[in-house]
C-alpha cells in the first residue's frame, strides 16, 4: 500500500447549533457547535466526516456577537499546527 503524505492541515464544518449565556458571567456566551451532516452540498462531507461537537466560552462581547449573528449557520474551521512562538 503506497503512503501518503500528511496534510498540513485538516479543515472540518460546523454549524452553530446553540448559545448560552454564562450564569457566573454574564458576559460570557457559550456558543456549541455540531458536525455538519446536512444538506446535498455536504453529502460527500458528512461521508467522511465523523460526528462530532465543540463548546466554548467567549468573554469577549465583539467575538460572542459575531456568533450571535451566525446562529445556525456553518462555519469551516480549520486545524494547523500553532506557530511556536508568537510575534
């Protein structure tokens, strides 16, 4: 079986499938976000792509609103390693 190379980075998609609002701060929002395995656009996608979710808590009230507006839309993300120092 001939190796292939390793991609550089891997991309996944998700939706935004849920906000929260952080009881202990208020100004935290808790955004979750599901695999997406909907629609024909994403059939070959959701093939290969394992389920999955992501939880996090944004505290900062630009970024919680730029979530806020994308409710239930996809978003890629991609993965990449992280430099090793930041500039």
């Amino acid at each position: 079986m001939p190796e292939t190379a390793s991609p550089s980075a891997v991309e996944a998609r998700f939706y935004i499938s849920g906000l929260e609002r952080n009881s202990y701060n208020p100004d935290a929002t808790i955004v979750k976000m599901q695999v997406v395995t909907r629609g024909a656009h994403n059939k070959n996608w959701a093939a290969a792509t394992p389920a999955g979710q992501v939880q996090m808590t944004v505290a900062n009230p630009s970024a919680a609103s730029w979530f806020t507006e994308r409710l239930g839309q996809e978003l890629s993300v991609t993965f990449a390693p992280a430099p090793a120092e930041e500039t």
